[in-house]
DNA sequence: AAGTAATCTAATCACCGTTTAGATTACTAC
DNA sequence: GTAGTAATCTAAACGGTGATTAGATTACTT
C-alpha cells in the first residue's frame, strides 16, 4: 500500500499533454475530450494543464495548431516527387483528402479551434502557402493567383468536409471510392 | 412572495427548445451551449427537455437537421428567379455563402452533427438535391453527374468555411469583398 | 368518471473546467 | 555548498453540467 512519491517535475508535461490529447481526440471525438482525461492520460493531477495551457480552448487552439502543420508538412512532402505543376497540385489534393479520412477529428478541429492570429502575409500560413506556390507556377498575377489558389482549396477542402461529415460520408472508409471520386470533382477545377 | 404553479404542460415544449438553441447558439456558438441554459431560456426545469430529446446530441442533430432544410429552402429560393442554369448556380451558391456568413455558428453545426441516417437516395439529401437539379440542366450522365454536383457543392462549401474559419476569416463581416472573391473563386468551376 | 399515458418537477449523481494555497523540485549566484 | 528564487506539480474546493430517477400533475381515451 505505498503510496507513489508526487512527480514534481514531469520533464515535458507540454508535449505529454498535447500528445494524450491527440490521442484522445482521435479515439473519442472533440466533444467528449476533458481536461482531466488528458490530465489523467499524462499521469498527472487535474490542475498540472493549467500551468501550460490557460484554458481548453487554448489547448485546442494548440491542437489545431500542430495538425495544420502536420497537414502542411504532408502536403510539402507529398508535391516533392512531382514532375509537373499538375501533378503537384493532384498530389497535395491526394494528401489533402488522405490526411481528412484518416484523421477526421483532428482535421475538424484544425478549422473550428483556428487561432485568432491570422498571418498578415498570407503566404505565411501553413497549407495555404504549399498550395499558393504550386497554383504560382501556373502564371498568375495578384488578385487572379489568390483566387486560383482559393478555388483549389475550396475544391479540395470542400470535398474533404462533405465526404466526413456530408451525404456521402457512407464512402469515409473506403479509400479507392474517394480518391476516384476526388479525381472526377478536381477535373473540374480549371486554371 | 406567491410561487408559481408549476407548468405541467407547456403546450409545445419541443419546438420552444429548439428555437431557444438555435438562439443560444447564434449567440454563444456550439461549444458554450448547455441544455440547463436551454431548459432555463424555455422557462422549464433541467430535467425537461431529456422527455424531447434523447440527449444533448439528439438536440443538436436535430437543431443540424434543421438547419439543413433552411438552407435547402433559401436555395431553393434563391433560384427560382433566374432563367439561365448558370444564374441558377450561382444564385445558390451566393444564398449558400450568406447563410454561413450570416449564421456561421449554426452552419458548422450542420456539417459537425449531422445525423447518421444517411438516405438512400442522395436526390432526397437536404441542399444535395438543390444543387443537383440545377446541374442536371447541364446534360451529364450519372457518375458524371454526381461529380459535377460534387464538385459544385465542394467549391462553394469549401469556400464558406475557409472564409468563416480559414486564414481570410477576417472578410467574414465585409460581405461585398466576400461575394467578389466567391464570383473569382467560382468562375474556375468547369462544367 | 376511471384509468392510462404524457408531461413536467425535484432531487440526486458523477463528472467537468477552473482557481487557490501550499508542497516539492530545479535553477542561479555567490 | 547553500541561500534565495522561479518553475512545477498536488490537493482541495467551487459552481456548473449531462443525465437519471421517483413522483406529482395534467391530458386523453373509452
């Protein structure tokens, strides 16, 4: 019956706490997480989150934050082997589309706890900025480059909610039908 | 210092709900909804609305469903003036930005909690089969068809939610800057 | 008028977000 | 090393929340 010694100092309760939270987002959906779970999750007593997190919210902002740079960083890498600019955009459309249906609950998350700081220079914020580089090899200028890059996330974007959470979210799990649907709706996008 | 009798029969409790959430929620937004507030704004006791709804994600759902065929009927609406499919088209999707500009809090609503019964039949979808009699007028054949209403749906929605909670969140209250970029966003739609 | 179903209240439970005071540990400068 | 300070965590508490239960009241049916 001995009681374990408190655990003063965690070493990296921050990233622990992130880490449960993803863990428990993706195992039980955003409404039902709990600060305590994530405290718990971390072996840690219900208050600890507060001294790195001021609140839930500034936890799933937190949250939303490294996914849209994961997503980022998957849509980066996916461009990478890619020949032509129309093989870019369709690669990071694929993972666009890939990382939503394999991740739904933190791809939502990544759009409704966005942080109030929006980047003054647009090309600064994460996925917008993959995508405005590929959409510039199309030879856009100005107005005409935001609205084209516009277009392509919206397809994309688009379709990712609709097949999650739309009329057609029966297709969620099956990866072949999504991707042939996703093929057949970006055709229609024209540059 | 006479109390109130109790009100045993409200007379239609169900419906009194429903709007007072719908209030709540356009104020507060989805995340600081609770059912005691929603109880209290009907002027009834906490344990009162669990006799209309299963729980307060049946609440939800149902407040999502709603939602759903308003919008459905503002884009019917929105058509039935114009003569041409391509006014058409682009009077839903202007009906469709200015809902979720207008309502943004009950808009994510109906994507994050929509119900589980999916129809059968996609034409008998809420906003889907809006969309997808005006692009029948086109002259597409089956899969081509539902790809083309996709697609249509995909650009328009994916542009609603990037502008309410995407890196240009802040035209979410300058309308007319809104509805130029979604005339420059959809002028890429091929059909 | 009696009996049954529907509707609401009152009370209660466990859980949650958050705050506070205090205990423990790490860090810094002499 | 050791004193002092900052950082980190615990323990306990507060009000609010979702949900359930038993029972009171009203409406409905025949």
């Amino acid at each position: 019956m001995s009681r374990l010694k408190p655990n003063y100092h965690h070493g990296d309760l921050r990233n622990s706490l992130l880490k449960a939270a993803i863990d428990l987002v993706e195992r039980n959906g955003i409404a039902k997480l709990s600060m305590r779970e994530v405290a718990r999750q971390a072996g840690v007593s219900p208050g600890a989150p507060y001294h790195h997190f001021k609140n839930k919210d500034a936890l799933l902002t937190a949250l939303a934050e490294v996914s849209l740079w994961t997503l980022d960083e998957l849509s980066t890498q996916a461009k990478e082997g890619c020949k032509t600019p129309q093989a870019r955009l369709e690669a990071i459309g694929v993972a666009y589309i890939r990382y939503a249906t394999d991740h739904p609950a933190l791809f939502q998350l990544m759009f409704s706890y966005a942080r109030d700081d929006v980047p003054s220079d647009l090309s600064d914020a994460p996925v917008y900025r993959v995508l405005a580089s590929v959409v510039r090899e199309f030879d856009l200028t100005g107005e005409a480059h935001i609205a084209a890059t516009m277009a392509a996330w919206s397809l994309v974007h688009g379709l990712a909610v609709l097949v999650i959470d739309g009329p057609l979210r029966h297709l969620a799990h099956q990866p072949e039908q999504v991707m042939q649907l996703a093929k057949a709706v970006t055709a229609h996008l024209r540059l």
